[in-house]
C-alpha cells in the first residue's frame, strides 16, 4: 500500500471531515491539558469499573455514533431528494449508507442498550456492582476501540462499501479490494466480543447477585428482558465471530470460504450473518420492550397489566427470534417448503408481540396517565411500532415478500420497527433514568419539543417509503431518474429527516441546558416510581445500597412506599462495604486490540502481532492480579448516607 | 400546545390520501401485468384488509384510554387499582392474532407453492437463460439460439421460465409488473417463472446491491403478442450479428452497456450455472466448460 493511499483524497466533503476531526482532538487535548483534567480523566474514567461510569460512557458513545449515523442519513437524504443529483457519487453514497446501517446497529443501538442495563440492572435488582466488574470495563473499552477503529475508516484508508450485511461475494477481495471491508471484518470482531462478554456478565449478574426476596418472578420488567437479551447474546454473538473470522481470513489469507470459486459457498455468509443478524435485531429490542414496561406502569400509576404473560412473551420471542433468520432472503429459491416454515415461524412472531401491546394498553386502562417526556415516547412507541409491526407480517408472507423484498417498503419496515421501538425506548430510559445518572432532570420542555420534531420527523421521512416500494424503488440506490414518478415522495421523505435532525439537536442543547439550569433530583425518586432504582439517591452513590434493602413485592420500591417500612435505616448494622479497584488494564489491553486491528486492516501483521503480544501479556498481567478490592469504612457510608438522606 | 398537535395530526390522513390519488399509478406492484403478479397483489390486497384491522383496533383503544384515563385536576385525587391482570381477556387477545396469522398462512403458502410452477399447463413454457454480470443483464433464448442483452422479448399468455445465474456477485431479478424477484448466484441457477397477460413494456430491475453501478443495472421486458414475437425472433436470427467469444468477454467487463442483440448464445461455449467450481473442487477455466452435463445440473438443483 502506498502511502498516498493511506488518507482518503478527492472529495470536499472528506477534507472538511479531516479538519474537523483534527480541531476536535486539538480542542479535547487542549481542555484537558488548560483545565489540569488529565488525571481526572484517567482516575474517574478511563480505569473505572463502576457500572453507572461505564454505563454513561457507553451512552455517551452511543449519542456520538447516533450523530455520525445521523450525518450519513442525511446526506443519503440529501443525494436522494431530486432525480439525478450529482451530490454524492455512486462509490461514496455506496460507503455512506454501509456506514450508517453498521455504526446505527451496532455502534448506536446496541451501545445505547447496553449503556441504559449497565446503569439500571445492578440498581433495580439491589446489587452494589455486576458480577464481573474487571469484565464489564474490557466490554465497554473493547466495543469502544472498535468503534473507534471502524469510524476512522472513512478519513484512513477507505470505508467499507458492500452494504452493512456485507454479502459475499461482493463483500470479497474479488470486487471488494480496498481495506474497507477489512475495517468492517475486524471492527465488528473486536467490539463484538466485548458484548459477548457483556452478555455473560449480566447474565450472572442477574441470576446470582439480586437482593434478598426477590425471586425470579419478582424482577422487574426490564430486568427480565435483560437477562432474556444476554441469553440471546451468547447464543447469537458466537455465530458473528465465527462469520466474521470466515471473513477475514478470507480477505487478509485468500481462502475460500465465502468465494465463488474452489468450492467457497456464498450463501454460507448470508444465512450465517442472520442467524446472527435476526436474533440481534431482538437483543435491540427485547429491552426496549423492558425500557416501555417500566416507563408506562410509573406513569400510569399502575402495576404492569399482565406480567407473567409480559414475561412469558418474551422468552417466546427469544426462542422464535432463532428460527425465523431465512425469511431474510426467502428470494433466495430455497424452495417453498423451507420459505413456507420460515414465514409461519416469522408471522407467530406476532403473537407474543400483540399480547405485549394489549397489556401495554391495560396498564394505561384505569390509571392516571402523566404526559411527561419520558412517557411520550413510550406512548408514541406503541402506534407506530403497530404499523412497523403489521409490515413486518406483510413481509413475512413469503409469496408477497418476493415483491416487497429488498424494496423501500422493506426500509420503511425496519426504520418503523427500529425507530420507533429501539431509538423511542432509548430515548424514553434516557429522559426516564437521567437523574439516576447526573442527579439532575432533562428539561421536559426541551424534551418535549424533541419529541414532537423527532416522532413527526420520523413519521413524513418513513411512511412515504412504503409507497416508494410499491413503486419498486430498491434501496441502496444512489439516484433515480425523474420520469418514475418516485420525486415527491422522496421529497416528503427528506423533508422528514430534517425535521429529525432538528429534534436530535434540541436533545443536545437539552443535555446541555439541563446540566447548567436543570432542575436538580434531591429525593432520588422524581417520578414516584416503582423499582429499587428509585430507592438510591440522584446521583447515586458508589456503592449504590448502604443496605441491601429486602424485596417483599414485584414493585419493590412501591410496595416500601406503601407500607411505609424498608426505609429507615439502622446505623448499627452497616457493615464496611467491599468494591473492586479501579484499574487501567481494560483500557490499555483495548488500545492494544484497536493496534492489533489496525495493523489486521492494513495487512501490516508485524504491528498486529506486536499488539497480540501486548494483549496477551494484558491477561498474563491479570492472571497474578492480587487485588481483591477495598472496603469503603462504615464511617464513610454514614457520611454519605447522612448528606444525601438530610437533603431529601 | 396540545391542540395544535390535534390540529397537525388531523392533517396526516388528508394528506396520505393526497400522496395515494397522486402517485398510484406509478405504484407498479400494484398494477399486475401476469397472473404472477396478480396472484402477489391478491396476496398483498387480502393482508392489507387484516392489517387495516389491527390498526384501526389498536389506535381506537389507544386513543380512548388515553383520551379518558389522562390526569386532569377532577382526578387528582384519583389512586388507580393495583390489578395483575385478566387471563379471559389475555386469552382473547392471544387467541386473535393466532386466528389472524392461520388466515394469512394459509394463502400464503399455497401462494407459495404455486409459484414455483407455471401458472398454465397447457402452454409449453419458454426457457430464457438469464446471466447478471456487473451491471447489465443477458438473456439467451437456448431454443431460439438468439440472445440479448439489457431487454427481453416475450411473448403474451406464455409462461416465461426465466433460468437465474450470475458471473459475480449475488444480483436479483424483479419485474413488479409481472412478478416478485428472485436472487441470480454465481455457479447456481434459480428458476423464476413470469407471464404477461397483455403486451407492453414493463420495468424490470436488479434489486440486490452489487457494487458501484448498482443503480443502473436496469432492464426492460418487452411483451408482444405471439406473431409479433415470432416474427421478431425470425428477424434476430436472419439480420442479427454473430457473438463471439471475444466480444462476450468485453460485455462482461465491469461496467454498463447499451442494449444489444445477436444471433447465437454464449451457452454455446459457457454456463455460468454450471460452472462447478462447488463440485469438483478446483479451479477451471469457466470458459472451457460448455459440455458440463445434466447430472451436473441436478446436483446444483439440491443445492438451491
């Protein structure tokens, strides 16, 4: 590779990116350095193991990734918006929408998700940190370090550009040369095993280390979504690996697994991928459904309408969620036999999912419904994710699939089922769980104004795409001409997207606003809520329970409310409390992964083996790693139990 | 605040229908042109009718109970009962969506199933070979010996069996009008069966992403009546040029061309179905491999 090579050249758009990435670094380095908060940063940051920190960490990332995935989605839009617009070419809206589908999934969603379990988990189930604290840091800075590593992509070396399912035989050396999809097999790889071991974690977390009295039975909704998520992660996420492993040594060593010659199998790839692929559109789910349940009961006043069902629907969903991935390419001519079951297991899909949505309605049946920002996406969520979801059944009719297939109408679908489920939910817990993380409020009003642009947004951008795919608009098209009739409602469309990007800048000038002006949390309880989460303090402590409070009730913390006992807390029985040591090691073994990937992309396997090493030394490292963690003194804990339960 | 919201929203209905008067006759997989197509808009028009259902079930329940249980100073005081739920009620709403899915399974499969055949017995159907290359796509009539590129003819009442493969990557073949898409895979052959009710010229597309031309890698099918057809395919084969192997290989080079036609195929000297690089394990010349026999094509059937 030349060097010339190495740096993207030729476009405007890539030199503006450059510079505005260089004065971002010059501008982080020089805070940091101005403010003396190097130290800072490292001691509460980049070594903690503390799942609120990693939990903001992830979210923050997730914010970042929404921007970038958001750029790309806009500039598609904007390429789209008349026929034959010369805006972008066809190689770089090529590159942009495999970007914005990769780093939207796996990079946004996901983290989001994550970001949201690492905070609320260990809080509602009375826990004091997860199972594997060490663990959880490696998970967040591995998934970082591939982010990071594929995000740079598009500014060093090239993006990828075969599409975010990343389809053989295209995505291979034969017509994929550049190092883009390298990026892709190898970013992907590296944070995909920080949420493998995420899935573990929380796993454990959740079946061994909830509080006293609360039984399976009696979690909370969300929880029980997550422990069902990380039972979907470890069962799907192996299947990734091992694909994108396929993959790379397929692009880096020539072999021939996926190719179409010497015996390589191309439809290997594409069901490998979503076997993985169907059961992770519901790891991004499955706890926006958790993140709805919490948020409707607190505000409607009401115990969840139909738990054991909620719960039992879930598990279907998991299960089913395995044996549906054909009907991703049902145009595949696998037969009618095989297209006939994977469309039946795809439409009973909709079974567990329609009785979700009723018990949703019965919670808010006889409660006293309060609008407040939080709330309203989880309202708006369930009419718009009704409309994603009866497409999603029309797509699953195979026979009628073959015409929606591969259409606008298959993006309007998951746009429908993604936004509205995934992007509202995240929404929705971060307005909900803010003060748990900052110990201040979102400004509703400014959340409110996000909502209505962003929902509206949503709506004018995605629901012409349904007619646009009945005109047969394929996607992944980078321009169209003007005698098909298809200029108005691509029109309609972008003018959507605007509307949303309006509604994600609200969201940040909120965040902002908030943190200077918002509306400090004293009681730790803003919305009288239901769970223990709402029994700590905002922010809350380190150690979260001074005691570990015993669970009587499913609403634990409404149940302590109600009967007035559970709160008082005797100074006599604390015990010192015993936290992990921070440590720095996730971290650098992470830089040492991004090296590792780095020189994997680029074929310089000298640097990649150097990394290797280090990697492999981090873990010898961690195997005679005595340090079995501190006790914070009882002292201390009444110091700040004292502060912040005079303040309430 | 809220009002005005009511007001917005009142407006969304309207201008839906706006769009609908405006651009349905541009909405091809809603004018079926075969009887493909029309068993697929029967299909879609039958779900659509249930769909509309739910919808409509869902909003109305949504908007009462929001509308009626909202909070308002009168109950303030109001404390919601605590109730865990009502297994009548969650069995009839378990119960309908299963009713609802049986009624669409089950046309769904038959439809299914009857796709994979001609949609007529009585007429034998006519092979066209189709080859997607990057980015154009080749049609060869094996039993006329004539080939084109970027259109095809065919005749009306006649069931096409379209013959799929690739040289590269994965592409897939739509013409709405006629029928939903199926994927053209290098080394494989799918079958897709179409028909035309009337003569015309319908759209047909690559609806699977293969790189940089993409977009472009469009096609036309042109239906005639019998005669016409006929006599088109008699003039290919006395006035149309011969293909070689020379120029083939220039048309498969990556990039777009216009349309052309010849008067032989290049099944003569190469399927590209047949390949078989999966079978027999090693590379071969893909051109040296016309005479790859039947049997062989069996096996890439059980493979499908």
């Amino acid at each position: 590779m030349k060097w010339s090579e190495f740096f993207v050249t030729g476009e405007p758009l890539i030199y503006a990116a450059d510079v505005s990435i260089v004065l971002t670094v010059i501008g982080i380095v020089f805070i940091l350095t101005y403010f003396k908060k190097w130290k800072w940063l490292w001691d509460e940051w980049l070594t903690t193991v503390d799942h609120k920190k990693i939990g903001v960490m992830y979210i923050i990332s997730a914010v970042l990734m929404l921007f970038r995935g958001g750029v790309d989605a806009l500039l598609m839009r904007a390429q789209l918006t008349a026929p034959n617009m010369k805006f972008l070419d066809s190689q770089h809206y090529n590159e942009i929408f495999t970007t914005h589908g990769t780093i939207m999934i796996l990079f946004m969603a996901m983290p989001f998700i994550i970001g949201l379990m690492n905070i609320v988990v260990p809080l509602q189930i009375g826990a004091r940190d997860v199972a594997y604290p060490y663990l959880n840091a490696l998970s967040f800075w591995l998934f970082f370090v591939g982010a990071m590593l594929f995000n740079i992509a598009f500014v060093i070396g090239g993006s990828p550009d075969a599409g975010w399912t990343a389809y053989f035989p295209l995505a291979g050396n034969e017509f994929s040369p550049g190092v883009g999809n390298n990026y892709y097999a190898v970013a992907l790889q590296i944070s995909g095993i920080g949420t493998l071991m995420t899935g573990i974690n929380f796993l454990v977390t959740i079946l061994k280390m909830r509080a006293p009295g609360m039984t399976l039975m009696r979690m909370p909704m969300f929880t029980w979504t997550i422990l069902i998520t990380c039972v979907l992660i470890i069962f799907a996420f192996p299947v990734l690996t091992v694909a994108l492993a396929l993959m790379t040594f397929d692009r880096l060593f020539d072999t021939q697994f996926f190719t179409m010659a010497n015996g390589g199998m191309s439809m290997l790839w594409a069901n490998l991928f979503w076997i993985w692929g169907h059961p992770e559109v519901y790891i991004v789910i499955l706890p926006s459904f958790g993140i709805f349940s919490e948020v409707v009961s607190t505000f409607a006043r009401k115990r969840l309408f139909g738990y054991k069902a909620m719960v039992g629907s879930i598990v279907g969903i998991a299960f089913l969620s395995f044996i549906v991935w054909v009907h991703h390419f049902f145009t595949m001519g696998a037969g009618a036999a095989v297209n006939s079951f994977f469309s039946i297991t795809t439409m009973a899909i909709a079974i567990p999912t329609g009785v979700k949505i009723f018990n949703w309605l019965f919670t808010l049946r006889k409660g006293r419904i309060r609008f407040t920002t939080a709330m309203l996406w989880s309202l708006a969520f369930i009419p718009n994710f009704v409309i994603g979801g009866v497409t999603g059944v029309m797509l699953a009719m195979a026979a009628a699939d073959y015409q929606y297939h591969n259409s606008y109408f298959l993006i309007a679908h998951f746009h429908y089922v993604l936004i509205a489920g995934t992007v509202f939910a995240c929404f929705a817990g971060l307005h909900y769980w803010y003060p748990k993380m900052f110990g201040h409020m979102l400004n509703e009003r400014l959340g409110k104004w996000t909502f209505w642009l962003f929902m509206i947004g949503f709506n004018v951008c995605f629901f012409p795409m349904y007619f646009l795919g009945l005109m047969g608009m394929t996607r992944r098209m980078y321009t169209y001409s003007a005698g098909l009739g298809w200029t108005p409602l691509n029109v309609v469309a972008s003018v959507g997207a605007a509307l949303m990007g309006i509604g994600f800048l609200v969201l940040c000038y909120n965040i902002y606003y908030s943190a200077r002006y918002g509306e400090r949390d004293m009681t730790g309880d803003p919305w009288d809520g239901r769970t223990l989460e709402w029994a700590t303090s905002s922010p809350v402590a380190h150690y979260n329970f001074a005691v570990i409070p015993e669970v009587k009730d499913l609403d634990a913390y409404w149940e302590m409310k109600k009967s007035g006992k559970g709160f008082e807390m005797d100074e006599e029985k604390l015990k010192p409390i015993h936290m992990p040591s921070n440590s720095g090691r996730p971290f650098l073994i992470s830089i040492a992964f991004f090296f590792a990937g780095f020189g994997l992309v680029f074929k310089w396997f000298t640097l990649a083996i150097i990394a290797a090493v280090f990697i492999i030394l981090g873990l010898i490292l961690r195997s005679f790693d005595d340090d079995d963690g501190y006790y914070i003194s009882v002292d201390e804990i009444k110091r700040t139990e004292r502060l912040t339960r005079k303040e309430a | 605040m809220k009002q005005r919201v009511w007001k917005w929203a009142s407006l969304l209905p309207l201008s839906l229908l706006i769009f609908l008067s405006g651009c349905s006759e541009n909405m091809l997989v809603l004018q079926p042109k075969g009887p493909v197509a029309k068993t697929q808009y029967d299909l879609i028009v039958w779900s659509v009718g249930f769909m509309l259902l739910i919808i409509v079930v869902v909003f109305v329940l949504f908007a009462v109970v929001l509308i009626r249980y909202r909070e308002k100073p009168e109950n303030a005081n109001y404390e919601p009962p605590e109730e865990e739920g009502n297994t009548l009620l969650e069995i009839v709403w378990t119960a309908i969506p299963i009713i609802i899915v049986t009624a669409l399974a089950i046309p769904t499969v038959k439809a299914t199933f009857a796709l994979e055949k001609p949609s007529q017995k009585s007429v034998k159907p006519l092979t066209i070979h189709v080859t997607a290359a990057n980015w154009k796509w080749i049609f060869s009539y094996p039993e006329q010996n004539i080939e084109t590129v970027n259109y095809v003819n065919i005749p009306e009442d006649v069931p096409v069996k379209f013959e799929l493969t690739s040289v590269g990557p994965m592409s897939s073949f739509w013409v709405p009008q006629l029928g939903g898409q199926k994927y053209a895979m290098d080394g494989m052959e799918t079958e897709l069966f179409l028909e035309a009710d009337e003569p015309g010229s319908y759209m047909g597309r690559n609806a699977n992403f293969t790189g940089k031309g993409f977009t472009h890698m469009e096609f036309e099918v042109v239906a005639q009546t019998k005669d016409d057809f006929n006599k088109w395919v008699k003039d290919v084969q006395q006035t149309a040029p011969k293909l070689s192997k020379e120029k083939y290989d220039t048309i498969l080079k990556p990039g777009l061309v216009g349309r052309m036609t010849f008067s032989n195929t290049h099944l003569e000297w190469v399927d590209h179905s047949k390949q078989n690089s999966h079978h027999t394990g090693k590379t071969e010349d893909h051109r040296e491999n016309a005479e790859h026999d039947e049997g062989m094509h069996m096996e890439h059937q059980s493979h499908q």
